[in-house]
C-alpha cells in the first residue's frame, strides 16, 4: 500500500484552494499533513484556526514558540 497524496490542488475547491493560498504565503509550500487534512474540509478549517492561534503573538514570543516545536519535533523523531 503507498502512502496518500492528500488533497492536489487540481481537485482541491474553492475554500481549500484559499487556504493553500494562504499558507504558501506563510510557509512556502504545503506540507503532506495539510495534504491530508484536507480530506475532511472541516478538519483542514480547524486545523488552519489552531495553527494561527499557536501562532498569534501573547505571552510567549513567536521565535520561541518555533524553537519549542523544533525541540518536540526532533524529540518524537518527526522529519522537518
């Protein structure tokens, strides 16, 4: 069995191609998960909302926030 492709922007619609849009600009390309979450429409919009909300300025700096989850990425073994 090979692994899923997700969601390619040829089949993606109107609401997924906007947020696709949307995080090319933030991060350059979409990742295989957003590929994935993109499957379940409703998924993929509550998955956008909690990035943004980790994501927003508060207590915790930005560049820590991104340090953190190098750490915890590199930590569970996860490929960057």
């Amino acid at each position: 069995m090979g692994r899923t492709t997700g969601v390619l922007d040829q089949q993606a619609g109107l609401r997924t191609r906007i947020i696709y849009w949307l995080v090319k600009q933030r991060r350059g390309r979409i990742h295989l998960a957003m590929r994935v979450r993109a499957l379940d429409p409703k998924l993929l919009g509550l998955a956008v909302r909690m990035d943004a909300h980790t994501a927003s300025e508060g207590l915790v700096p930005r560049k820590l926030k991104e340090l953190a989850q190098l750490k915890v990425a590199a930590m569970v073994g996860c490929p960057l």
